[in-house]
C-alpha cells in the first residue's frame, strides 16, 4: 500500500439493505408516484423525485421502493440503484427524524466547519453517515452547498443554519430534541426530514415563503448597485448592438500584423522603402474594412 490510501467521506452513499423489506408504501403512495411521473415527457424523468417521496415515507430508498419505482418507470432495478447510490441525498440507511448536516468544504472549514463537526459529533454521540439508536438524528458531512457567504453552514433537514457556532449547534440540536419551534435562518420552521423530502418530491407543503429567503450578505450586491446606480444589459434576450459596433471589431484582427510588422521595423529601418510597403497592407485592409 502506497501509505495514501483515499479516504472515504461518504460511507451512506454505499450499497442498501436488500434483505429490509420493510416499507410504508402503499397505494396512495404509488397514485402519487404517477402523478409524478405524469409530469414529465419521459416517465423515466420521475426517478429522483419518486425516490425522494420513497424517503418521504420509509426514511430511506428502500428496497420495496427500489423495486416499484423500476416497475413504475419500465427501467430495471439496478438502475434505480445505480441512480440511488449515486447521489448522496439519497439514503441507503435510515435516516434520523432530523437530518443535519455540517458544510466542511473550504470556505466553511477554514471558518470552523470542521470545529462544528467534532462537536455535533460528540453531541450525538455518533459519527457522519450515523444515526443515533432512538432514531432522532442524523449526521451527516457535506458539501458546499452554495452559501459560502454565511460560512460555515449547518443543514438541518435542508433547511440553512447560517453562520454556526459550536454552541449554536448545541442549542439547535438541543431545541429539536425537545420539540420547540426551531426557524430556519433562511427557510421555514422545521418540522423533520421526511416532511423536507416530500417537498423536494414536488408535493408543496405550501410553505414556500415561511421565513426568510435571502440574507444580508447575499443582498449586499444588489445594495450597491442600487445606490451606485448600476445596471446590466437585460437577460431576457440579446442586447441590440449599437449601430457601429460591426465596423470595430473586424478592424482587430488586422490591426495585429500591423503591431507585429512594427516589431520588425527597427530590422527594416535601413530601409525607409520596405517600411512605407509594410505600412501599404494596413492601410489597404482599413480601405477594405471600410467597404
Ligand atoms: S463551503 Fe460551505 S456552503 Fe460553501
């Protein structure tokens, strides 16, 4: 062994239990199961989404709903597996009533995210890809998940904890235990993982606009334009060119050689006639990008 052995972060995206047969699906599941999939062209579109609602109601992508799920969509099985094991917010084994997750890529560790790890850890009482016995959390660590600019960043059922601490952390953790009101910094209450993996099936729980959406930080760009009066060119389609924008930009290209025959002119200059003919292509180029 080279003594740089890679280290595996992600252990709960591994292989799932196919000998748990275990499932709450049952025919309302599967009616909701098609009303996704009747939402795309391509019924094959529905897997994650059908995989998301499968958490929703077994707490993890369980092996009945590995197999409905391929019945559903005419894709084999092992496909929904290969899909399942693929992405990381799909769970192989059961998750906790609350799913947290601590942000440890750069931004966030350099700002304490692995701090933050060590002590959701010892809070639980369990590692990352864990889940404590009663059931009531799960641990895991994360990738950047675009809110650098509150760093470092705990997840909790998918909802933002911005700009964590240590004891934060603790008092977050504590407060979901015991059951009180816990707003998210930039989302709505939280209520537990399962209830977050229905929405992100498609199936709203019409509290979209709970809470707050943005934070200072990210709004702080959209202030300075403002008070400084900046504007972008619209994005709802291309920009008309000013009138004599075509006229400029061929002209570079052929202005190149130009800049390089200067280069060469001192090797010219005992020459004033090959300077005067060096000079003779630029000149007729600019006649001809007049035309
Ligand atoms: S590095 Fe943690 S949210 Fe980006």
């Amino acid at each position: 062994m080279s003594g740089h052995e890679f280290e595996y972060d992600f252990a709960g995206t591994g292989t799932m239990d196919l000998d748990d047969r275990s499932t709450n699906i049952d025919q309302a599941t599967i009616a909701e199961m098609n009303e996704l999939i009747a939402r795309y062209p391509d019924k094959r579109s529905a897997l994650g989404p059908i995989l998301h609602l499968v958490q929703s109601v077994d707490g993890r992508v369980s092996a009945p709903g590995v197999e409905i799920a391929a019945a559903l969509l005419d894709i084999p099985p092992a496909q929904v597996q290969g899909f399942a094991t693929f992405y990381t917010m799909y769970h192989k084994k059961p998750a906790g009533k609350h799913h947290i997750g601590v942000c440890t890529t750069a931004l966030c560790a350099v700002l304490g995210g692995d701090a933050l790890l060590d002590c959701v850890e010892k809070k639980l009482g369990i590692h990352a890809d864990e889940t404590t016995p009663d059931g009531e959390f799960s641990l895991e660590r994360i990738e950047c998940n675009a809110a650098c600019d509150f760093a470092p960043v705990v997840m909790a059922n998918w909802e933002f904890m911005d700009n964590m601490t240590p004891e934060k952390a603790e008092q977050l953790i504590d407060d979901l235990r015991a059951g009180k009101p816990v707003q998210a910094t930039r989302g709505a209450t939280l209520t537990g993982w399962r209830d977050s993996e229905r929405v992100l099936a498609g199936f709203s729980d019409g509290r979209a606009d709970e809470g707050p959406s943005a934070g200072e930080p990210s709004l702080r760009g959209v202030q300075l334009a403002a008070e400084k009066g900046w504007t972008a060119d619209s994005v709802t389609g291309a920009a008309p060119a000013p009138p004599d924008a075509p006229a400029a930009p061929p002209a570079e290209p052929k202005t190149e050689p130009k800049a390089a025959t200067a280069k060469a002119e001192p090797k010219a200059e005992p020459k004033p006639k090959a300077k005067a003919d060096a000079k003779a292509p630029a000149a007729k180029a600019a006649k001809g990008d007049k035309k």
